[in-house]
C-alpha cells in the first residue's frame, strides 16, 4: 500500500512539472534562498522514508557505528548539495 502511494506522489509531481512547463508562461523564476531552501530540505518528504531505509540496511549494533554511517551520508548529501548550487548560481 505504501509503495502504491509513494507512486501515486511521484506521479502527481511528475504531472504538476510537466503542466508548470505547458503554461507558456516564460517569467524568470525567483532564486529560492537560503530560507527557503532550509524549508524545502526540511519539508522533503522522500528525505525521511530514505534516512529510514539507509539504516535497515545496515546492522546496527552501537551508537558509534550509527554515527559513522550518518556521517558518511552527511558528507555525501553536502558535495552532492553543493554541486548542485554551485550549478544553479550564475
């Protein structure tokens, strides 16, 4: 039932992008911020469900191993983050 719905949600997007793009309408977007861009990673809602599964995949046995697996996924999300703005600024 979850994967049905998760498919249902990235269906509905995927349609919302596809109509913003019908619009015709050819205004330049506004930069999102810093703020927003907080709000927006706070509020992803695939972030959480991934966080969830990156630890069932991995035994944890203590706090220390938790941390280690966090960090590494920290550090991968803040290149992958900052090429993506780095990307975008210009």
């Amino acid at each position: 039932m979850l994967r049905l719905a998760g498919t249902a949600y990235v269906l509905w997007l995927a349609w919302g992008f596809l109509r913003a793009g019908l619009n015709g309408d050819s205004a330049t977007p506004e930069p999102v911020g810093i703020t927003g861009g907080g709000l927006i990673f706070l509020l992803n809602p695939k972030a959480y469900p991934i966080i969830m599964m990156m630890f069932s995949q991995f035994h944890v046995q203590t706090s220390a191993t938790a941390l280690t697996i966090s960090l590494i996924f920290t550090a991968n999300n803040l290149v992958a983050f900052l090429a993506y703005t780095l990307a975008g600024t210009g």
